[in-house]
C-alpha cells in the first residue's frame, strides 16, 4: 500500500535514487558491440550458406562449418548481454518515458537473437540487425546525439546506425 | 546492500546538525567515484570520518570505497519500505 503510492509519486516525480549494488558505474555504455555482434552473425550466416552451395565438403569444410555455426551462436548471445546491459543499466525512466516501446524492443531483439541461435536463416539475422540498429537509434536519442545510416564498410555491407560524433 | 535493501526499495534518509553516525547505520553517501550509495558504516575513526561496508558479500570492498569524510554523507536511512516480492516465474 505504502509502496504502491510511494511508486505511484515516484513515476510522476521521481526521486533521487542511491545505487546499492556492487557494479561500478562506469557509464561506459555503447551499442556498437551489440550491432557488430549482430552484423558477425550474419556475415557468419552468409559463410555457412557458401558451404551449402559446395558440391563436395571436405572435412576442412565440415571443421569450418563447426566453427561458424559456433561463432554464429556465441555472436548471438553476444547482442543479448549486450543489450540487456544497456536496457538494465543505462535505460532508467527518463529514458524509458522517452522510448516508452523499449521493453517490447528489446523483447524482441532476444526472441529474434534466439532465432539467430537455432537457425541459419539469413532473415532472422537481418531482422536481428534492424531491431538492433533500432535500438541504437533510441540510445543515442537518448544522450542527444544525432545518427545516420550507412552501409557498414565491411562484409555484410549491411545498413547500420552510427552516431553523429564530433 | 543485498539482502537488507534491494533494488526498487525506497528509503528516507535524514542527517541531524547533531547526531552522530555510529557504526551499523546504514548511510546514503556522496561518493567522489560511485556517486550516490547507500551503504552501511563499518568504522567511526577519531578524525569524524568513516569506513564503509556492503551487506553483500559481493559488494565493493571497503578498501576500494576508501575513507569517506562526514561531509560525503548525505543522510543516515531512517525509513525503509521494501519492494513488494514479485512471484517466482520460471525461466523460458
């Protein structure tokens, strides 16, 4: 009862808030890791579908594709602890006030990374990456940074979000 | 401060002209490198200034908290309403 009221104020004007836990706060945060984990998948995707097209496969090819597929999955769950941070640590109400569809974003950026996991549908991969370039957008928005698209310089040549800076 | 406070409680702190920070008080404190904690006081040295302790043992040690001065601390926690307990879920 307390509590629901104390909470209730608190939403409409927050209070100051003391941290407890043991993390640092280093501030540190940035999505870039989230969205080249993202773009690694697919490119790794994009190998695994060349090996597909081989008429034979070597046990070179059979040893490759073992570690794509690993790479591929370690990438994935790469962009889910990544953005969990961003979303547990930096996103607090004010953030969450302004991109109040954050949480089902993010949602959906680790249904989809899960995806990414158990499939090797280039689909998946690409939708992981706009979810993820999305939520890149609302970080950056969030501390007044400005961003654009372009296409990252690198295979998969895919369009990603970067930040104005400087 | 797990297990006494947790993440989402809300407290009231309040520093007196007067009184004096005793060790066990749990205290919100402006800390130069964490910013604004809340920890409990493990030692009262003569020179009016403090050691600060975690209740979890996870916590950041006392050592990396170093010393902190009376004027760091805002208030001693007089007033703790706890989050109410959401129900267990079970992992997808």
């Amino acid at each position: 009862m307390i509590y629901s009221l104390l909470n209730t104020i608190n939403r409409i004007k927050p209070f100051s808030t003391a941290d407890a836990h043991c993390d640092i706060p280093c501030k540190i945060y940035d999505p870039q890791i989230a969205q080249i984990a993202a773009l690694s998948v697919i490119r790794f995707i994009d190998l695994i579908q060349e090996l597909e097209q081989k008429e034979q496969r070597t046990l070179a090819d059979h040893a490759t594709l073992s570690r794509l597929v690993r790479e591929k999955e370690i990438h994935a769950a790469k962009v889910k602890e990544e953005v969990r941070t961003i979303w547990g640590d930096y996103f607090k109400q004010p953030q969450f006030e302004q991109f109040p569809d954050t949480h089902e974003l993010v949602h959906q950026i680790m249904l989809t990374a899960s995806a990414c996991k158990q499939g090797i549908g280039r689909e998946s991969g690409e939708k992981l990456l706009t979810l993820v370039n999305e939520f890149a957008a609302s970080f950056w928005q969030t501390k007044g940074v400005d961003t654009y698209k372009a296409d990252c310089p690198y295979p998969p040549q895919m369009q990603t979000v970067y930040p104005k800076l400087g | 401060m797990s297990p006494s406070l947790c993440d989402g409680d809300f407290i009231v702190s309040f520093k007196g002209r007067l009184r004096r920070f005793k060790v066990d008080d749990i205290v919100v404190v402006q800390h130069s490198l964490y910013g604004v904690i809340v920890k409990r006081i493990k030692e009262v040295y003569p020179t009016d200034s403090f050691a600060l302790i975690g209740d979890n043992p996870t916590s950041t040690s006392t050592e990396q908290m170093g010393t902190i001065e009376k004027n760091a601390i805002i208030g001693r926690v007089v007033l703790h309403i706890r989050r109410p307990h959401l129900p267990a879920r079970n992992a997808p």
